[in-house]
C-alpha cells in the first residue's frame, strides 16, 4: 500500500485470521500483575484485545489511513518451490 501498488493479495485463510496487537504498556502490566501477584498461580492468559480483528480488518483500515484506493485480492495461493504460479479470486 505504502509503495503505491494497485493490488495487494491476501490469502484467504490468513485474511480471516484474528490478530491481536497488545499496546506494550498494557502486556508490561499484565506480565507485572501476574509476576509479583499470586492472581496468576497456575494460569494461562492471553494478554490482548477482546474480539480482535481479523487481517482483513487490519488491511482495511490501513488501506483507510494510507487513503490507498488499491484492491485487496483474497484466495492466493502462493508460488511453492515446485514452480507452480498462483490463482487468485478477487473480493
């Protein structure tokens, strides 16, 4: 987006996947709390945002901050080492 391409290809699994991106601060915090707290004792805990975004969120709204009019194409598959091209289907 940043170089100015007209497309930018996402595949399809990994656009769908929901990624969140802690604020380091918040994440210090979390690990300090648990750390210096019995409160974490035997726990497992993901430090991050409720309902986090997909990817395809995440292009949108940079496509949003960069004020890109590109096209996102979804349903890629990557060239693998056998040589093979890709196939994409446009969203």
């Amino acid at each position: 987006m940043s170089a100015h391409n007209s497309v930018v290809m996402l595949d399809e699994a990994w656009a769908a996947w929901r990624t969140t991106y802690g604020f380091v601060d918040d994440v210090a915090d979390a690990i300090k709390t648990v750390a210096l707290t019995d409160l974490g004792v035997g726990e497992t805990f993901n430090v991050g945002e409720a309902g986090a975004p997909t990817h395809r969120v995440w292009a949108a709204r940079f496509a949003e901050a960069l004020g890109w009019q590109g096209e996102v194409v979804e349903n890629v598959i990557f060239p693998r080492k056998s040589g093979r091209g890709y196939a994409a289907r446009r969203s």
